[in-house]
C-alpha cells in the first residue's frame, strides 16, 4: 500500500461509480481512482501495473467474477499478496453469509452502503482516513 498510490474502484453499476466519484472529488481525495467493472480486469491490471495501490474499494457481486474470488485470487498469488493492498467490501448485500464468506478470505474491511449520500460520504472518508493513519508493510521503512 502506498498512501499516494491510486484507489481501486471495482463497481459495475455506472450510477454507483458516479456517486463515488462525486463523493472522492467532495473529500478532496489526491489519489487518483481508477475504475473497473469486473474483478478479472482489476487482476489483469494489479498483475501488469508498476503502482502500488493505496486500496481497493470492490462490490461483492460482479459479472464475471465475485468480489470474494477477487480477494481469495490475490491472495493466492505470491506477487499479488505482497503488494499488501488494503481490500475493503463496500456492498449493498451484508447477509451473514457474505460477511463470513469475506472474512474466511481475509477481507480488511466489510460496509455495506447507505442509501444517503451523505451516509455513504461519511463512510468513505472513515475508511480514507483509517487507512491514511495505519502503518502498513508497504509504507513503514
């Protein structure tokens, strides 16, 4: 996790990523986003890119792939875990199921999302702010 490194948004609904955006722009958030629609795309770029991600932002119900298969493929692959990038679920489904399912795998962080903007804006800069103070492998020397 690099603290200026660019926040991954893994969200196919194009209403939610126009929200997001919105409420990352409100923040005054630095780091650039970079969006993706499904969770192959973001292994296709996390295994190519030279950046260091701050931190992941995923839903858990993807085309393609689920956002917990996201995880549980990072986490299998060597190269991809040692990044250490914060992955975070911030999803409209938090049954019990799903919350456990993501926490067998690791997760950091499980939200579900608010139906407020301003609910939704709070939560994002609660987690923003969490993982801008915590010291983490990839940001201590």
């Amino acid at each position: 996790m690099s603290k200026q490194g660019p926040i991954i948004l893994v969200e196919d609904d194009v209403d939610d990523r126009e929200i997001l955006m919105e409420i990352f722009e409100s923040l005054n958030v630095n780091n650039s986003l970079k969006f993706f629609g499904d969770g192959q795309e973001v292994l296709d770029y996390l295994a190519t890119t030279t950046d260091q991600p701050f931190i992941i932002l995923t839903d858990v119900n993807l085309p393609k792939m689920r956002g917990t298969e996201l995880l549980q493929r990072i986490n299998e692959n060597e190269y991809l875990r040692k990044k250490s990038i914060p992955f975070i679920f911030l999803t409209t489904s938090a049954d019990g199921a799903a919350v456990q399912d993501a926490y067998d795998q690791m997760v950091q962080g499980f939200f579900q999302k608010e139906h407020r903007y301003e609910e939704v804006k709070n939560m994002i800069k609660l987690i923003i702010d969490y993982w801008m103070l915590c010291k983490h492998p990839n940001n201590v020397r």
